[in-house]
C-alpha cells in the first residue's frame, strides 16, 4: 500500500499579532467587580504584550468581563492595570489592557515594564 501524494493538504494558518510578546510565569492576582462584590484570585501571567496579557486563573469569566490584573515585584509595592477578557481557553485568558485616562496608561505601563523585567526583556 503507498501513500498518496496527490492530496491537497490545508494551508497552515500563519498568525500575525499586533504586539511582540514576552514569556514569563509570574504569580499575578485577579481583580473582579461583579453584583457590588469584590473577588479576588491568584493567578499566573503566561506572557505579556503591548495590548494585553495571557494568565490562567481558576475562575469562571466570560468574554468582556471587566478585570484588574495586580502584580507585585519584590522590589516596591503591587501595580495595577485595568483590562477586559477577550478570549478564553479553559482557564487561560486573553486580557486586553483598557486605558480610558492618563492614570490608567501610567499604570499599564509601570505593569507592562515590570512584566518584561520579569521575562528577562530588560530595555525594550
């Protein structure tokens, strides 16, 4: 029996994101506000971007839930960025950073430097 070689095969699927990303596995904790209720949950950043982050947290979001994501280097106290879920895989989640005021870009900048630090990424 020979194989085939006369059939088409699917074209790999490239894929092109907007941002570079940067690998890492750091603790982080989960801010949620839902019904007048806070909670929080530990969870760990994946790899981190320009536009946003991937973390895995045991809870149960959904696409557009409004999120915090904290993280807090040994070396000065715990940075917040304020985000969105975009996608989800199980418990892995796609947060896209939301800057609506100049506070917010400072703070998602101080995270997003911090979190390359963290990677190993130091200067860029």
């Amino acid at each position: 029996m020979t194989a085939r070689t006369d059939i088409p095969t699917a074209p790999e699927k490239a894929v092109f994101r907007r941002w570079q990303r940067y690998r890492l596995n750091l603790p982080i904790r989960l801010i949620l506000h839902r019904d007048d209720k806070t909670r929080i949950t530990e969870g760990r950043a994946n790899d981190v971007s320009e536009g946003g982050l991937l973390i895995f947290a045991g809870v149960e979001l959904k696409a557009g839930d409004d999120v915090s994501v904290e993280f807090t280097p040994p070396f000065s106290g715990p940075v917040r960025a304020r985000g969105v879920i975009r996608h989800r895989r199980g418990y892995n989640y796609g947060i896209e950073f939301l800057s609506e005021m100049s506070s917010d870009m400072v703070e998602i900048e101080k995270f997003r430097n911090l979190l390359r630090m963290a990677a190993g990424n130091f200067g860029q």
